[in-house]
C-alpha cells in the first residue's frame, strides 16, 4: 500500500464521527421535508401555500449558509455543527404539536439555517483535511453517505402509515444525535481566515457555467426534496408509494454519481454536463405525462439519476479554474448559491401551481435544466466562455 493510500484511510478513518453526523442529519433533513409535505396535502392544503412554505426551508438554508462561518470564528468548527444540530432538534418535534401555518412558516426557516450550518461545516472540513491527492476520494465518500442518507430518510414515510407525528419526533432524535456524534472529533480549531466572506462574483469570473449548473441544480435539489411528497400524495400515492416515489430520484443520483465524475474527468466537464443535462431536461418532460405508477417510479429514477450528478459536475468546474487558497471559501459560495436555487425552485412552483397545478413540479424542473443546456452550449462556443470553463 503507498503512502498515499495509508494516508488516505487514516484521515477517513478518523472522520468515521463526522460522516455518520452527516449521514443523520441529511436523513433528518429529507425525511422532514418529504414528512411536511405529505402532512400538508393531506390536511387539503393547495399545492401553491405548499410550494411556500417548503421554500422557506431553503430561504433559511441560503441565510445558514452565508452566516456559518461566523459561528465557526465566534465558537469553532464543532460548536458550529453541534449547536445548530442540537437546537434543530428541539425544534423538529414542534411539526407535530401545530397545525398553525405561521409557526410551521417560522420553523421552516430556523431549521433551514440549523441544517445549512452543519453542511457548511461538513463539506469545509472535508476540504481541510484531504489534500489533492485523495480530495476527490473523500468526497466521493461523503457524497455515498450523503445519497444514503437522503434516500432512506423518505423511505420512513412507510412507518408513519397510521401516525406522521412520531416521525416529527424520529427527525429531532436523529438531529440530536448528529450534533452529539461530531463532537467526538478531535483536530485543530479553525482560524480567522476560514470565516472570509464567500466570493460570489470571482466564482462567476472564474467559471460562468459552472455558476450557472450550480445554481440551476439547487432547483432540482429543492423540489426533488420538498415537493416530491406532496406531488406524490396529489396524484393519490399511499405512504409506501410517495416514500419509494421520492427515494427514487436520490437513489438515481447515487447510481450516476461516480459515472459522472469518471466520465467528466475522462471526457472533459462540458460535454459531460450538457449530456446530463439534455437527459435530465427529457426525464422531467417523461414525468408529466407518465401514468402508470410503475412508470412514474421509473422516470423519477431517469431523472435522479441526470439531475442530482450536475451539482457535483459543476462544483468540479468551478473547483478546477480557483486558485487553492480559495476552494475552501469558493466551496461556501457554490453552497450559497446551491440554496438560493433550492429557494427560489419551489417559489417558482408555487407561482404556476394556479394555471398548471401539481405538473408546474415537473414543468419548472424542465425549463431550468433546458435553459442549463442552453447555458451550456454558450459555454462551449463563445470564446469569452470557453477561456473560462
């Protein structure tokens, strides 16, 4: 084994507390968002008050995002990611005791910005502690735990057949333990210089499609874990069905995840990405007129398995074109921007929900990766774009 290799699972091996942090929280995570939206429509709520208020998840998310390191300069590395997880939940279990919509409003959003903090901290550490040789390695792992994760946490749906309020109650144990689990890390504090504001504008000088795929992609990531649910439950899914029905679009993109990324590296990023893209934009447009439930499963998978890879792909453009000393804040900013599209994603949705309905899901999700494969496309053939990507 060379050095290399050995270097490489020592570090893994002592991130185990860190990876299993991750592997709760985003389990935590995606089995509130698929819960509440399930909850909502069965109380007959319609699917554009719905696209709201799951949107305020992510607008909290973007808000956690961009004041992270803040915490991490006043507290450090793991009171940032325990304290956050810890109050997230406490909050969790309050989606059982409330039918108010204010306060489900008011909730959405902190545990939006506790989650956003946690995956700030999680993905820098990462950077941090893996050099060049093995980065990709140890992302890839994270990235399995991540697809694992938030692809099981929907799939408890099934257990709350007769009562959703326990599952309230499951997502705050599984927070808790997260914030308690990283604290068995042991390392060096974080300094001052990790809490540099995140640089939007040189990541868009530096790379303008990779910009753009990350952005767009926060769409997918925002429906594929808000609104899936409550899509599912519009068409007449049971329990079991919406729960397989939102698994199998994260599970799709945990099949192509590495693809991608072999592919990318082998090939280049752009044609990779316009292809995934084109895929996705077809797989979207299969989802509305899909109609047997077979079917639906199906088309989910396709476009799981097309959508959720193009973050990766373009974190990866990006990531190639910033000098080194700036993937860690660079890292933050695509986070950021990531949430912003998750945000604005179902806010879009709930915009067309009154002339197109419950299919406004799959036509926003449709358009936003056909105007990604038009971006694309730009990118390879004008110079200014291609100098830079």
């Amino acid at each position: 084994m060379t050095s290399e290799m050995k270097k490489a699972r020592m570090t893994a091996r002592g991130l185990w507390p860190l990876f299993g942090a991750v592997a709760l929280f985003v389990a935590a995570g995606s089995l509130q968002n698929a819960l509440l939206g399930f909850h909502l429509a069965a109380e007959g709520l319609d699917s554009g008050m719905t696209s709201f208020l799951i949107a305020l998840y992510f607008g909290g998310f973007f808000a956690g995002a961009y004041h992270a390191p803040k915490l991490v300069r006043a507290f450090g590395q793991i009171t940032a990611f325990a304290l956050p997880a810890i109050a997230a939940g406490i909050l969790l279990p309050l989606f059982a005791v409330s039918d108010s919509l204010p306060l489900i409003a008011l909730l959405q959003l902190l545990t939006g910005f506790a989650i956003a903090c946690q995956y700030v901290v999680a993905e820098s550490w990462l950077n941090l502690e893996a050099d060049s040789s093995f980065r990709a390695r140890l992302f890839g792992l994270y990235m399995i735990f991540w697809f694992a994760a938030a692809a099981g946490g929907p799939l408890l749906l099934s257990l709350g057949e007769q009562e959703l309020a326990p599952l309230f109650f499951l997502c705050g144990a599984m927070m808790t333990l997260s914030g308690l689990l990283v604290r068995r890390l042991k390392g060096r504090e974080w300094q001052g210089e990790f809490a540099l504001p995140m640089p939007l504008k040189p990541v868009w000088q530096a790379c303008p499609t990779g910009f753009i795929a990350t952005l767009l992609v926060g769409i997918s990531f925002g429906a594929v874990l808000g609104l899936t649910a409550a899509y599912g439950q519009h068409r007449g899914l049971d329990a079991a069905g919406t729960s397989v029905f939102v698994a199998a679009f994260i599970i799709g993109g945990a099949l192509t995840q590495y693809l991608a990324g072999f592919l990318s590296d082998r090939f280049g990023r752009l044609p990779v990405l316009f292809a995934f893209t084109l895929l996705a934009t077809l797989s979207a447009m299969a989802l509305l007129y899909v109609r047997a439930d077979a079917q639906l499963y199906a088309a989910a998978l396709a476009f799981g398995a097309f959508a959720l890879p193009i973050y990766a792909l373009g974190v990866a453009q990006v990531q190639d074109q910033v000098a080194e000393r700036a993937r860690v804040a660079a890292s933050g900013g695509l986070l950021i921007l990531n949430g912003f599209g998750s945000f604005i994603g179902p806010l879009l949705i709930a915009a067309l929900s009154a002339p197109f309905g419950p299919a406004a899901l799959f036509i926003v999700l449709g358009a936003a990766h056909g105007l990604l494969a038009l971006a694309v496309l730009i990118g390879a053939y004008l110079p200014i774009a291609r100098a830079a990507d």
